[in-house]
C-alpha cells in the first residue's frame, strides 16, 4: 500500500509538471518504472501460487494486470515519443482510471471506510 500512495504521488507530480506546467522531466518515467517493480512480482507470485487458471478467473486481477503493463507502457512510451502524442494521453487516462480503482481497493483495509469503498466501487463498477 505504501508503494501505490508513493506512486500516486509521483503520478501527481509527473501530471502537474507535464500538462500543468508544460515543462517536461523525462526522468519521471524511470521513477514510474522503479515503482512498478514492486507490485509486479507481488502479483507474479500471486499468479505462481494461484495458478494461470484462478488467478485470471477473478476480474479484479485483470484490472491490476492492465495497470501494471499500462504503467509500463506509459513510462516507454513518454519517454520515447513525449507525453503529448495520443498514444502517450490515452496510456496516461487507462493508467490514472486503474490507479484510483487500486487506490479504493487499498482504502477497503481500513475498516472506518471499507463500507464507503465497497459502496462507491459497487455504484462505479
């Protein structure tokens, strides 16, 4: 969890220097990228231990899946291409929807807003 807050906050950051202030860092993207290691092989040991089979059975793992390669695919192609081409917008929106879809998944752990998380993610979802 302390991982994706850390994320988030580069994301912040990376979003409002790039579309905000119109100055571009390409070193975000290696951040970005650092970042993502961490939750991808907590999800390759969940997909060793649960099996191809169950693991792709539940829907919420293909969401993270689609976040992860999206991080991943977003942090290459701003880096290459810079973050105004289409390609590098439609990455950035795919990635910010699943992140805050992660974030309320993250937010279920505490109990005091488990039951507003649960309600919000039955309405949006």
């Amino acid at each position: 969890m302390f991982v994706h807050c850390f994320y988030i906050g580069i994301l912040f950051l990376y979003v409002h220097e790039t579309y905000i202030n119109a100055k571009v860092n390409p070193y975000y993207s290696f951040v970005i990228l650092g970042l993502v290691t961490v939750p991808l092989i907590y999800e390759g040991i969940q997909l060793y231990h649960a099996g191809f089979a169950d693991y792709f059975g539940d829907f919420g793992n293909w969401l993270d899946v689609m976040f992860l390669w999206g991080s991943i695919a977003m942090a290459i192609f701003h880096y290459l291409q810079g973050p105004y081409t289409y390609i590098s917008k439609v990455m950035m929106y795919i990635v910010l929807l699943s992140a805050i879809r992660r974030t309320f998944n993250f937010l279920r752990i505490f109990s005091f807003l488990s039951h507003i998380v649960t309600m919000l993610s039955t309405v949006i979802f």
